[in-house]
C-alpha cells in the first residue's frame, strides 16, 4: 500500500512539473522578457551660440527647470556695442544711397542739358548748310556749325554715360538697395547674437553636471551641463534574437524599475533596432576568423513608459526589467534568397 501511494505521490509530482514547465514554456512564449533593460529620456545639452564671459547663472545642480526659463546669461556688453555699430553703419548706408539717387538725378538733368544743346546745334549745322548751299554763308560757317554739332554730341555721350555709371552705383533704389540690405543683414545679426546672450532651456526637465560659475567663459558650441527632460521615457531592452520572431511594434509590456520593486509601469513597444547590439560596438567581433563560438545575440527593442508619474521619479540609466504581451502573430516572415 505505502509503495502505491509512493508511486502515486510520484507520479501526481511528475505530472505537476511536466504541467508547471509546459504553463511556463506557454507563458514565456507569449511573454518574452528580459533583465537587461535601462530607462533612458532625451538630453539636451544648453550649448550657448556665442562665446562671453559669465554674467550670470541662475540654475543649480539636480534642479528643475521648465521650458523657456532662464539658464544663464552672457555679458551683453560687446554684443551691445556691435548692435550700435551695425545701426550706425545702416545710417551711413542709407545716407549713401540719398546721396548717390541725388547724383543720378543730376546726371540724368546734365543728360537733358546736353540733349537739348544737342538739338540746337544739329538746327544750326542745318541752316548753315542750307544757306552755304543757297550761297548766303561761307564754308567756315558751315565748318564752324558741324564742329559745334560734333562737340554737343560728344557731351551728349559723356552725360549719358556718366548717367549709366551712376545708376550702376546706386543699383536698386530704395530699401532693397544692396549697400541697405547688407547693412540690415549685418544689423539683424548683430541682435541675433545679442539676443544668445540668454541661454534658455528648451524642455521641462532636470539639470545635471552644472559645473557653470559667474565670470567662466562660455565657449560657443560647448554645454556646461545638461538637461534630463521629463516628458517622455523609454527603456531599451536588450532581448535575444529569438524572442524578436514574436515581438512587434505595438505590443503592451510591463516595467519594473529595480528603484521601485514594489511599481509596475505600463509599456508599450514603439521600434524593434535593425541591428544587433554588438554591430554598432567600437570593435565588433570577427566572427570570421578564429575559433567561432555562436553565441545568442540581443536586439534593442525601444519600449515607452506609458505612465510616468512624478510620485516615482525615472532615472536615466536605472536598471529595469521588461516583460512584453505579445499575440500569435503567427509564424515569422520569410524572405527568399537569392543567389549571387
């Protein structure tokens, strides 16, 4: 009797773990998982656009900021004295060109004057040639008349051609005129750089590594420090390739951060990598050459944090774990192959 119920015990036992691996196999097919998850969030780093001294900085280590709040200030005064100078250079401009559309409407009145000297004298060569015919005036008038006629046409020409060199000069007359323009030009980005100066934030979030003190040198192009935005959180999981034939874009997943064990976030996944981790390494194996040992690979698969919540503040880099619902997607794609 006691070996039948051993048996027995045996028996109900080895059915309940045969039971108890296939529910896992089940549940672990359906919902792939991973330990090698870290929480991320997009970085901005404030970098000013023009270089100066320090005036002022108005944020702290590990201190919240909001969008468009004020970060720090460069010393406006060099940039104040170009906006001066540029303004004062449109006003020279702008004097210029009065002064040379004042010259071509002179030129365009000697262009008249030698026009209508012109007229009269080609009347008089004429007459004289009329009457030189008519014999009632010599030759010499008549030479006198034609070298008169040839000198009002040589200022003639002489006027309009100086008209001609004005009006290139001046170009376009009025406020698009290329000497206004180019002082404008120069003006507009004198309060550009002016205005960089105040370096702003450009999302909600937290600040990090500010090292920035009053009377520094802010360099352009180069963040003192950085800014964690809060308004959008990620995790990048690291899955083994072969879960990815189940997972798709749009699956729920759960989260847990190991900061908070006792929290579950809602997931959902929104982009799957198209290469594995180690093909983006600075020194990516050589799988062909050596001894070759397969080794499994994993896949970042990007999954949003849906319910991010500022009772449980996220960290970027904090560890986390991944677990994703996927559905019977049935069997994964093939693709044919070609041969080369």
């Amino acid at each position: 009797m006691r070996k039948i119920i051993r048996w027995s015990l045996l028996v109900v036992i080895g059915l309940g773990l045969i039971g108890g691996g296939y529910g896992y196999y089940e549940y672990s097919k359906y919902h792939p998982n991973t330990d090698d998850a870290y929480l991320d969030a997009h970085v901005v780093r404030p970098a000013p656009l023009v270089s100066g001294r320090v005036a002022q900085v108005l944020v702290h280590n590990h201190e919240q900021v909001r969008n468009g709040q004020l970060l720090f200030r460069i010393d406006p005064t060099p940039f104040r004295i170009a906006v001066a100078r540029a303004r004062a250079q449109l006003t020279q401009a702008q004097r210029d060109v009065h002064a040379e559309v004042a010259e071509v409407r002179a030129d365009q009145a000697s262009v008249a004057y030698a026009h209508a000297i012109y007229v009269n004298d080609l009347l008089k060569a004429r007459r004289a040639r009329n009457l030189l015919s008519e014999g009632y005036a010599t030759e010499q008038v008549d030479d006198d008349a034609i070298a008169a006629l040839r000198s009002a046409r040589a200022r003639l020409h002489l006027a309009e051609s100086q008209l001609e060199a004005a009006r290139r000069k001046l170009g376009q007359p009025g406020p698009h005129n290329q000497l206004i323009e180019i002082a404008q030009a120069n003006l507009n980005n004198a309060l550009w750089r002016l205005k960089q100066t105040h370096v702003d934030s450009t999302c909600d979030g937290d600040t990090a590594k500010v090292k920035l003190r009053t009377g520094n040198m802010a360099l352009a192009g180069q963040a003192p420090f950085v800014i964690v935005c809060a308004h959008f959180w990620w995790v990048n999981a690291n899955f083994k390739e072969t879960d990815l034939s189940r997972i798709r874009v749009g699956d729920p997943a759960r989260i847990h951060v190991d900061m908070y064990p006792g929290h579950r976030f809602r997931g959902k996944v929104i982009s799957i990598s198209p290469a594995a981790g180690t093909a983006f390494s600075l020194l990516p194996p050589e799988n062909a050459t050596g001894n070759w040992v397969k080794v499994t690979q994993r896949v970042p698969v990007r999954v949003v944090v849906l319910d991010a919540s500022p009772a449980y503040p996220l960290r970027v880099g904090a560890s986390a774990s991944v677990t994703i619902k996927v559905a019977d997607h049935g069997p994964p794609p093939t693709k044919a192959h070609v041969a080369h």
